[in-house]
C-alpha cells in the first residue's frame, strides 16, 4: 500500500504524520496525544495482567446481544458506551449488558459531534442521555471534542471520567477487511490498553469475524478481560 502525508486530526489538536492513502484514522494512539488530552483516560496503569474491551453505539437489538453472548463464552467483561437514543428502543438489551455484569457508560443522546455543535448544546446532549444512562463515564462519538467541552463536563460533573482508547480497531471501516481488523487489534494491544470495537450494523461484518477471534489471542496470552471501573 502507498504511503503519503496526511492530516490527521485529533480534538482540536493537528498535527502531520505518514498514513495509509486509504485511512484517515490511528489504530494505535501516540503518546503525544495523551500528553496533549492528559485529562482524558487512554489506558489503564498497573493492570499487568488486564486488557479492556470497550462497545460504541449501541444498544442495537441483535448485535449487542452477539457481543454480549461471545462475552459471555469467553467469561469476560467490557464496558458499553451507549447512545440514549437507543437506550430507550432497546431498554431490555441495556438491562442485560447491566445485568451480566458490565459497565456502561455514556457516548451522547443521538452520536453528537463535539465539532460541529458549540459546547452548550454538546453539554445538554450528553445530560439528555444521562437520564437514561446512569454513569460516570463519557466517550465522545468519533473521539471528537473540544477543550471548552471537556472543561463543561467536568464542570456540570465533576465525577465524570472521559474515557478515550489506545488501540482502534477500525472495525466501522468498511473498506478494512475482518482479517486485518483482526490484525489491528492482536498487534495493537498489550496489557492495560483500552480498545474500541462497535456494536452496530456497520462494523458487524468485521466485529462477528474479529471478537471471538481476539478474545481467544487474549485468554492464550493469559490476559483478564476486565470492564473499567473508576
């Protein structure tokens, strides 16, 4: 594959490196961009043994209950960002994550992008999806968000954890095959790394191929599959 320079973006940070002509995102977080959002949880320390799988925009009413089954074969726990719009569609399937054991936490009312709305509104849409989502912990959908929101949701909450990744497995990418999906995520993670998969319909082709692949690398590495707790 050809190599050239793009701009890559992450917040309101920019900055130039060598990417894939063909994706404009980072499997692997650089270190300068948690030194930058510092504030931000990208992985979890003193974990020698734990690796933490997390789920973006669900709950969708047959893939989440895939993944939740998979879990389940494998005996781990992972942590579900979910949207609040879909909380109140699928309020069983919420009730199950809960209920088998793992963490939730909150990703928006309806997938807000903090570039394109100002910070007030960014703000009440994350409320708005707290009233059905009862955590402590935020994932901005596309990673994407501003200083000034980061400084009002710690404001309006100041327990609130913003919870990021070290380690994207690209499986929304639909230009990506399951089998370099695959690869991302067994060369990406090491112990304590948070990693990013998607319960929705379109990252299910390389989710269904990826997961119980991934977590069959993790349980012969002797790695604890853990939900994050703060």
């Amino acid at each position: 594959m050809q190599l050239s320079l793009q701009k890559w973006s992450f917040g309101h940070f920019p900055f130039t490196l060598q990417l894939p002509t063909m994706r404009n995102y980072l499997v692997k977080t650089p270190r300068l961009l948690k030194a930058v959002y510092n504030s931000c949880i990208w992985h979890v320390n003193n974990n020698a043994n734990s690796v933490y799988l997390t789920f973006d925009d669900g709950p969708h009413p047959t893939i989440t209950p895939f993944v939740l089954d998979v879990l389940n074969k494998y005996n781990a726990k992972a942590t579900f960002f979910c949207i609040g719009k879909n909380v109140i569609e699928n309020p069983e399937i919420y009730q199950r994550i809960i209920s088998e054991g793992h963490a939730i936490g909150n990703h928006t009312h309806n997938h807000c992008n903090g570039w394109k709305v100002d910070s007030l509104e960014y703000i009440d849409n994350i409320t708005q999806a707290a009233n059905y989502i009862q955590s402590n912990l935020f994932r901005p959908p596309y990673g994407r968000i501003t200083a000034s929101e980061i400084k009002g949701i710690y404001k309006n909450n100041p327990d609130m954890k913003i919870v990021m990744w070290d380690v994207l497995t690209g499986d929304f990418d639909i230009n990506l095959t399951p089998e370099k999906c695959l690869k991302h995520a067994v060369n990406s993670t090491k112990p304590g790394s948070i990693i990013v998969f998607h319960d929705s319909e379109k990252a299910f082709k390389r989710l269904e191929y990826t997961l119980p692949r991934f977590l069959k690398h993790c349980q012969e590495n002797g790695w604890q599959l853990k939900k994050l707790n703060y």
